[in-house]
C-alpha cells in the first residue's frame, strides 16, 4: 500500500476533487434567476465540504492537504476554486464568480 498523497493540481484526481467541491456536495455554485453566480460558503477558515470530499478519495493525506491548501491561500472551501487552479474546463472559478 502506498503512502497517501497530497490533493494538489498534479493530482490525478484534482479535477474530480474540485468539480464535486463546486457541485451540489461543495459550494453548489449556480445562477440566480437575475443570472447571478451564487454559491454557499461558510468563509472563514471552514474546509467543512473539502474534508468531507476528501474523506471519500482514497489514498489521500486529508491533514496535509487541508495544511497545504490554507498555506497556498485558500482560507476556505470557495477560496479553493477560486485560488488553486480548479479550472473545470469550461472557463475557471474566478471567472465565474466575477459575473
């Protein structure tokens, strides 16, 4: 058995990771009916829906990750997409935060 891995961009599961952080189990980002960006967050220094995500991925180090996520500016479950490289594909976090 391998020693578990920190949950960073060269992660192969990242782009899981954050998709399911920002869908219906994470940040639920989506649009208003005004066409707004919405999404839920405790702020703060909460990883509450990250731990729980993380919890379900094998062979990753929850502890490490969750230290090495706040030291690399994600104070926060929204701040993970929008400051450690979620991009989904279909344009990044930031981008759809900001409309």
């Amino acid at each position: 058995m391998s020693e578990p891995k920190l949950m960073t961009p060269q992660h192969p599961l990242w782009r899981q990771f954050c998709e399911r952080l920002g869908g219906p189990e994470g940040c639920a980002f989506h649009e208003d009916a005004s066409e707004k960006i919405r999404w839920k967050c405790r702020g703060g220094n909460d990883h509450g829906a990250a731990f729980e995500i993380l919890n379900t991925m094998p062979g990753v180090d929850v502890r490490g990750t969750l230290k090495w996520m706040r030291e690399n500016g994600a104070g926060c479950d929204c701040e993970i997409l929008f400051n450690l490289d979620c991009d989904s594909g279909t344009g990044s976090w930031s981008e759809r935060g900001a409309r």
